[in-house]
C-alpha cells in the first residue's frame, strides 16, 4: 500500500500531467477504484479556498500611497503596494482559487 505522501505526489503529478485518472492510473500502475478515493479523502482534507468579499471601489487619488488590501471571509489580510502590477494580482488572485 502506497503511504500517504506517494498518495499526495500521485495526485499533484496527475493534476499537473492533464491525463484523465484513468489514464494517468493505467500509466502509473494504480486501481483507479483506489486513486478516486484517495483523491475524495485528499480534497475533503484540503482547507477551503480563502473566500473574498465583495467591495465597493471608490474615487482613486492621483498619487495614492495607500496600499491594495485584500481581506477573506475568516479574517486574513494580505496588504500589496499600490504599484502592484495588474497581471501579477491576476495570477495570485487565481491561484487563491
């Protein structure tokens, strides 16, 4: 029986390979029965994506210094600089889920 850390690796390689499971399963030599259930435990485990709240956009000074703050559901805060590029907020903004 694969521990628990192959289990994570095999899921992270499958996500990142673009095969389905059963195909990434036949490749690899796993029981797609067992690859499905340990994915269901692995995303049931996972912490849920940080949820963002709406906000309302106000007047924009010309030269502003204050920073972009971001705020979750649970309370996080994540402050960036007003120079932050678009593209980069983007990406982070994707990757948060």
């Amino acid at each position: 029986m694969a521990a628990r850390t192959d289990w994570n690796h095999h899921i992270e390689a499958w996500q990142a390979s673009g095969l389905s499971q059963a195909a990434y399963c036949r490749l690899h030599g796993l029981a797609i029965s067992t690859f499905s259930a340990r994915l269901s435990a692995h995303r049931a485990s996972a912490p849920p994506p940080p949820a963002l709240v709406p906000v309302k956009v106000g007047p924009v000074e010309p030269a502003a210094t204050a920073p972009l703050v971001l705020r979750t559901a649970s309370g996080h805060r994540l402050e960036l600089p007003p120079s932050c590029e678009p593209r980069w907020l983007a990406e982070l903004l994707r990757c948060l889920g």
